[in-house]
C-alpha cells in the first residue's frame, strides 16, 4: 500500500512562513497543515496545488508517493 510522506514543514520554513500564516494564505485551519505536516491528513488535489503554488515547488516535491517499504 502507498503512502504519502510531506516536505511541507521543510519547504514551509524556507518561506519563513508559520503554519497559520500557510493556513490563511490557502483558506485552510492551521490544524490542516499541523496534521499535513505530521502525516496524518492526505490533501485534495485543489489544496496541494494551492500549497504547491504558494511555495513556489511542485506538487511533486513537498508531497511523495512511497510505497509501504518506503522507496
């Protein structure tokens, strides 16, 4: 089974941007991104995109797709 790992906090802190601050930007709780950050929530499409755009990545690079052995 696959699973998602994030980069978010990582690429969160590059922008010097706290959680809230995300949060507000994408219209989104700060708990939202809490539990994106520790794995805990799968994102929609629509929100990676917007924390994507917003980061100025790839959706690729803040959220990946491992497998259940993580490669």
């Amino acid at each position: 089974m696959a699973r998602l790992t994030t980069r978010l906090k990582e690429y969160r802190a590059r922008h010097d941007l706290t959680q809230e601050q995300l949060a507000e930007i994408v219209g989104v709780r700060r708990e939202t991104i809490s539990n994106l950050e520790r794995g805990d929530y799968n994102p929609s499409l629509i929100l990676a995109l917007q924390i994507a755009e917003v980061l100025e990545a790839a959706v690729e690079e803040i959220f990946i797709l491992e497998d259940k052995d993580g490669e």
